[in-house]
C-alpha cells in the first residue's frame, strides 16, 4: 500500500481556491476515469488552532495497491494533467507532494 498525498499552502483568495478545487476534483474523475460518486481519496481541510492557522490549508490523501500502480498512475498522460492543474489552483505557492507507506 501506497498513499498520494497533496498538501495545499494557505491560498491567496479561499473562496476562489474552494471553486478552482471543486473543478480540480471534476478534472481528477475526468482524466482519470473515476467515477463521478466514487470518492477513493480523503480530503481535509485545516483549521485554525492555538497557534494560529496553520501553514497549509487543505490536504488531499489518495491510496494505491503498490508503488508500480502509484507509479503508473503518476506518469499517466490524465494524471499529468491533473499535476499540472493542482499547481495553477495553488496561489498560496506550490503543493507539497508527497508519497508515503502506511504502517
């Protein structure tokens, strides 16, 4: 098992990053063939805590069966796409990608 996870920095404009990132998710079942009631990924937003907010604001969290099929699904043409995306709705600076394996 293998977990994509997308952080997003705190965005310049909320409201406009929650629309670009609802077609964001309409892009992802798009391109890559997910269906539009199939949720195989979690999202949370951030909150505000003692400290104040906290420097992301939305994580997307997405597992794979293995390295080879987050691979593939990395280096497919639909998921590049999809890449490409989540760096234009991130105004806040570039999401932090990272790929982990759950214990």
């Amino acid at each position: 098992m293998m977990n994509l996870t997308v952080l997003y920095p705190q965005p310049n404009d909320v409201d406009q990053f929650e629309s670009d990132y609802a077609d964001h998710i309409k892009l992802l079942h798009e391109k890559t063939g997910l269906p539009n009631d199939a949720k195989p990924y979690a999202v949370t937003r951030f909150l505000s805590g003692p400290e104040g907010k906290p420097p992301y604001y939305l994580m997307f969290c997405m597992p794979f069966d293995s390295g080879e099929a987050l691979n593939a699904a990395m280096t497919s043409p639909g998921m590049q796409t999809v890449a490409a995306d989540a760096g234009r709705i991130s105004t806040g600076g570039a999401p932090m990608v990272l790929i982990g394996q759950p214990n």
